[in-house]
C-alpha cells in the first residue's frame, strides 16, 4: 500500500516538474540587440526577442521581450503563432522555440 502511495506522489511530482520545465530549443541567430518595433495583427510591440512557445497541454503562444527584459504572451493557434514568429524573425530579431513558457 505505501509503496503505491509514494509511487503515485513520485509521478504527480514528476508531473508538476514537466508543468514548469523550460526547454529552449535555439536557432543560429544573433544575441538580442536593439529593440525592434513590430506590428503583429493588431497591436505594436517593440520586441527585442521572440519565442515560438509550446506548452504541454499542445497549445501555443509567442513570448515576446522588450528592451527592459520584459515578458510578453501572445496567445494563438500554431499557425498564427507561426505567422508572428516569421515576421520576428523577418525583421533581422533573435527568435528560437521552446517548450514551455520562461518564468525567470
């Protein structure tokens, strides 16, 4: 009975460790220089980073930092998140995918 009650504690550990593990998965870019300003559908943003963020319950967002380090989501399905990420990455900014959202 205790061996199966710390197993199940393990597992749910396990999975509360998964919730907030960031895996980043970097492209050959620049280092984030100069902050760039971005339209991105409807709003402007000065961005001086991006990621392609997958989480892992499947969906998807684009995290974005400005100049003073500041985190940013923008929410979207793959294809819209997609479609920021090539205009980040179109406009000459330090973009890469990552599993999960930075929390630091």
């Amino acid at each position: 009975m205790q061996n199966r009650s710390t197993r199940k504690h393990a597992e749910a550990e396990k999975a509360r460790q998964r919730l907030t593990d960031v895996r980043r998965l970097p492209l050959r870019q620049t280092t984030a220089g100069d902050a760039v300003e971005l339209q991105l559908d409807d709003g402007h943003y000065t961005i001086r980073e991006a990621a392609y963020v997958i989480r892992l319950d499947g969906t998807t967002c684009l995290q974005l930092t400005d100049a003073g380090g500041i985190r940013r989501i923008k929410e979207g399905d793959p294809l819209q998140v997609a479609s920021w990420y090539q205009a980040c990455f179109d406009a000459g900014l330090p973009v890469i995918v990552q599993v999960n959202e930075s929390r630091d």
